[in-house]
C-alpha cells in the first residue's frame, strides 16, 4: 500500500482489532507517554471487518503505527507491503510500522508476539518443562510454537477440530496432561467478560510441578490458571507478555 503522503507528521498511534472494549493498550501506551513527556497518542480503532483497514490509514494521515489484536493478526497481511523475517515464517502481524520516505508510505508487518512470550516464558521455565500442550491454533499461538521450537520444547496443538498436526481436546486425557508439564492457552477463553470460560482439558492431569500459562491478562486469574492452582501448578498470566510486546513494538515504531 504505497501512499502520497506531504503533510506535518504528528506521532499518532494505535491499536486495531474487533472488538477493543477493554484493551491493555491504551491505558498502558497513555501512561508512558505521560511520564516519559511524549508528545503522542494512542487510539483504539475498532474495525468491524478488515477490509476497513484501507480507509483507516487513508483516514488517518499522522498514524505510524499500528497494534493488531484478533482476529486480524493473520487476515491483515495482504494489506501490508512487507513482512519482518519472523512475521513472514509465523504468518502473523500483531505490529506495523508506517515507513514514510519521500512523500510516500509503506506499511510494514512485524511480530512482536513472540519476543513478548519469549522473554516471558524464560522467567518461569524449569528443566522439566520439556513438553507442552498449545491450546489454540489462532494467529497468537503461532508466536508461541515459533517460540518453543527454538526453545527446543517439544508440543503438541490442541483444537476444536482434528488435523494432521493437532489434537482435539476431545483426544486429551488425564495421563496426557500429566506428561505436559508447560500448558499453554492462547485461546481467548475466560477473557473479560466471559471470565466464566475456560478450556476443556482434564484438570486432574495437572501437578506441582506444572507451569500454566495463559495469554489473557484480563482478569489476572483466569478459570484456567485458578484450577491449575488448585492442583498446585505454577501458574502466569499475559500482563509481562504484553509489557514486553509494546515496549518491542515502539522500538519498530521508533526506528529510522
């Protein structure tokens, strides 16, 4: 998507997904921008259907950069004009960098799904943590397979539907979970406000010496990590993760 572009630039950012009514992102890029004396903003743009996305940028001249939340984290792609290496071999966006260089703009799609889980992850892992279940098979959970591949853990996907590479949750069972010991959920189930959702896993498989992990921040104690804890599994949430995702994302915002 290449772009006339000669007006004055004001630092104009945001975060696009559907819907975005209690997004971390707002709040969390307010605050930084307050007490580090930027002289920008941060919007939600709610998108009820990606093909909105053109008139968005046409719309809003002093963007230059842009969040992407679900369900847009791989639908967004054919909109861009180039991908980083990691968004490329993970086929998902969840950062995009406006690049504007002689009057004109070039959209470009990174990841920074997977430094954010990464560093995350590292903090809580133990040596035992050798296997993991993935629970989810959405654009999030490719940062998280893209991660544990180079960590060199060993995991199985699990979804509502049965594939070459995956299992259903149907297929679970107690002694399966047992030999997992790092379960991840990147489904939204359990996100405010349906705090009442959680994944459909056989609870009484999980041990001590589990580590739960589950990509939704709101609320801090999700079902899912709450009966984890009761069998007595170490247990994370997404806050860090997305902490560490936008401080990765202003540095792309930030570059020359």
């Amino acid at each position: 998507m290449l772009l006339q572009f000669n007006l004055y630039q004001l630092r104009q950012f945001g975060l696009i997904g559907y819907p975005l009514g209690h997004s971390f992102s707002v709040p969390y890029f307010t605050s930084k921008f307050s007490r580090e004396k930027v002289d920008s903003e941060y919007k939600n743009y709610p998108l009820e259907d990606i093909s909105q996305f053109e008139s968005l940028v046409k719309d809003e001249p002093h963007l230059r950069g842009l969040n992407v939340t679900v369900p847009y984290k791989q639908s967004i792609i054919p909109y861009l004009d180039a991908l980083s290496r990691t968004a490329r071999t993970i086929k998902a966006v969840n950062t995009i960098n406006f690049c504007r260089r002689d009057g004109r703009l070039a959209l470009i799609g990174h990841n920074t799904d997977v430094h954010g889980f990464k560093r995350s992850l590292q903090e809580h892992l133990q040596k035992h943590h050798t296997k993991a279940l993935v629970l989810g098979t959405g654009g999030s959970s490719r940062a998280v397979t893209y991660v544990l591949k180079e960590l060199g853990i060993e995991y199985t996907p699990v979804s509502r539907n049965r594939g070459e590479d995956r299992v259903t949750y149907d297929d679970l069972r107690e002694d399966t979970v047992a030999q997992c010991p790092l379960i991840i959920n990147t489904t939204p189930l359990g996100m405010h406000p349906g705090v009442d959702g959680f994944p459909d896993i056989p609870y009484n498989g999980i041990r001590p010496g589990h580590l739960l992990f589950d990509l939704v921040y709101n609320p801090e104690k999700t079902r899912f990590l709450a009966m984890g804890e009761e069998k007595g599994a170490h247990i994370v949430n997404g806050y860090d993760m997305l902490v560490y995702q936008a401080e990765s994302s202003w540095e792309f915002w930030n570059r020359e």
